[in-house]
C-alpha cells in the first residue's frame, strides 16, 4: 500500500514490504503522519550534511535523499516548530553518520581513534560552544547540533539530555569492544544495552521541544507514560534488528536480537527471526493497551486550571509522536536505501560511507 496514500508527493509511491517484514497492524492502524515542513527540512539537511562537511559533495548528491534520514524526523515530530525539527533532523542525519564513523572505525582496527572521537564527544556535549570549529568535522558538527538543540527549553532539559547522551556514547564504547573482540551479548545484555546504542532516552527527550514544553519529573516518571515511551523504541530498535539482520550479519556484526538468539539461545536463523516479530508485535499490542492510560492520565491532569491544561496538551502532543513513531520507522524502513543491503556492490561496505571523513586514507 502507499505510505502516503493522499500524498501528491512523487517521492512517496507505492512501496513493497516483504511478508517477513509485512505488519498489517501498522498499515491499519497507524496512519502515517508527515510533518508540513519536510521538502524544505530535506533540502536543508542536505545543505548542512555538506556545510558541515559530514558527507562529500558526491555523497550527498547520490544518496543523501534516498537515505531518508528527514523522513524519518518528519514522520514522528509532527506539531514541532520548523527551528525545532530542523535542529532535530540535522541531529539524526549527524548520529547516522557517527554511528557509520563507529562502523568503520570497528571494521579497520582503529581503536586509537574510536577513543579519541569519544573523548571529544564528551567534552564538546558539555561546552559545545568551544568546539564549532573544530577540526574534525564530527565533533564541529555535534557541538553545531547540540548549541542548537539546548536553545529551546530550560537548564534542566539540557542537563538531562547532556546527561542521557553521555550514557549513549558509553554505551557505544562497550559495543565498540565487543565487536572488537567478537563478542555476542546474551540477550538480557543485548536488551539493556541496546536501549542505550539506540538511545531510546534521547528520542524521548525530544519529545518536549516539538511541543514546546518541558514535562515535570512526575509526568515523565508515571508509569504508564514510561511504558508507552520505552515501547515506541523498543518497537523501533527491534524492527531495526529483524529489517537489518541481513547488513548486520553480512558485516560480521554481533549486536542484533536476532544474533544474540542465534549465538546464545541455539536457534536457527528462521526462528530468530520468527522470535524478534513475536517481540515487535508485542510492543504494538501493548502499546495501543497502554496508550489509553496515557490518554486517562492527561485527563486527570487537566483539571481545569490554565497550566493543567498545558500539561496535559503537552503530554497528549507528547503520546501522539510516540504513536507515530510506529509508522515512521516501520516506513523508513522500506523506503531508505541504509537497508537495501542486496542493492550494494558489497554487503558489508555500505555504498553511502565517506571514507575520507571516517578518517580512511
């Protein structure tokens, strides 16, 4: 089926989902949201990709727009100021291409640099004005993304997403070593750590920005709104694993549920496979369950004061893009050519990588 079915944009046509990856659920019941400001968000991010020199000229030009990095931003912060989507989507685009500097970086035996690149990272989340112009286009691009992203809301938001992100590049240290001495995590291990490779909390926290409000620690804490935001990311980060088990296992990878299953659990390939959906499709199940305490709970809080009703307008703006990021991920997924792994002259090499900017020579 169309991912836009009522888009007159020719970008977005009919896509073909394979049937081990087909979810009828998402087709049905999540219709696909895309925020107002995506052709030019596209356009922009394009032009900062190549500002900020993160991916060369060529790159960009040949596959910067089939990556579909915007997309994936415009599909699940609907309602974001334009500033605030655009600061977001440059954000993604830049964590896509750290996460391919932290691949290659892996595959060529250079653990000098990976420490390097994160002691910078580091430092430049703390004082990202001191690091705009620094000499490796990463950390100049992040310290960009960062001074951006903590205009928006208050001190607290910013020390917790100061905060939330350190734990994300530590948590890419520890895939960093096992990759680099080949070890597959248990599942349990797999679990946690992959909550925090795919930083679930950063996505989550962005959340306030695109509505312009940062939530309390007691809404953020209530169990219900919790769950319903932990399950939007696991959907995303196992839907990631079962669309991408194919690249992953081509490049010698070792963190994937469906890997951790293999290695750890004795299942063939086909049952993986057949245990990562059974988990996808339960975080859909009881995320539609959940989302109804969500909904009860703002209701609770709206009672009737001028600030209840903000914070309950909030949470609701907040629960809405959690919903989308069903349908953003699932499409993206089809529709990005970061998984057309079969499309490339070699598997294990994506075709996107800007070698010179990984620090290749």
């Amino acid at each position: 089926m169309p991912a836009f079915p009522q888009s007159t944009t020719t970008t977005h046509t009919a896509i073909s989902v394979p049937p081990a990856l087909s979810l009828p659920v998402i087709e049905r019941e999540f219709p696909r949201q895309l925020h107002p400001y995506w052709p030019r968000l596209q356009e922009k991010t394009r032009a900062w990709l190549l500002e900020k020199r993160l991916m060369s000229p060529d790159k960009v030009e040949a596959y910067a727009d089939g990556l579909c990095y915007t997309d994936l931003m415009a599909g699940y912060y609907i309602g974001a100021p334009d500033q605030v989507l655009q600061a977001i989507a440059d954000y993604s685009a830049w964590f896509f291409v750290w996460d391919d500097r932290h691949d290659r970086d892996v595959i060529h035996g250079r653990p000098e640099a990976w420490r390097r690149l994160r002691r910078r990272l580091h430092t430049a989340l703390d004082s990202p004005w001191d690091h705009l112009h620094h000499r490796d286009p990463l950390v100049a691009g992040f310290a960009d993304s960062m001074v951006r992203l903590y205009s928006f809301l208050g001190e607290g938001w910013n020390v917790r997403f100061a905060d939330d992100f350190h734990a994300v590049i530590e948590a890419y240290d520890r895939e960093f070593r096992n990759r680099t001495e080949g070890i597959v995590p248990t599942v349990d291990e797999y679990l946690e750590l992959r909550r925090m490779t795919f930083a679930h909390w950063i996505w989550i926290d962005l959340l306030e920005p695109s509505a312009e409000y940062e939530l309390p620690a007691a809404v953020r804490q209530n169990s219900a709104y919790r769950r319903a935001s932990l399950l939007c990311q696991d959907f995303a980060a196992w839907y990631n694993d079962l669309c991408s088990l194919p690249k992953e296992i081509a490049g010698d990878e070792v963190h994937n549920l469906g890997i951790s299953l293999i290695h750890h659990e004795g299942m063939r390939l086909e049952e993986a496979v057949k245990e990562v959906r059974r988990r996808v499709e339960e975080c859909i199940s009881e995320f539609l369950d959940v989302e109804k305490e969500v909904l009860r709970y703002a209701d609770r809080i709206d009672s009737g004061s001028v600030r209840g009703a903000e914070l309950a307008d909030a949470v609701r703006a907040c629960l809405f893009n959690m919903r989308n990021w069903f349908s953003s991920v699932y499409w993206f997924h089809h529709e990005s050519g970061r998984y057309m792994v079969d499309s490339w002259d070699d598997r294990s090499t994506p075709p996107y990588v800007n070698n010179e900017a990984a620090g290749e020579k």
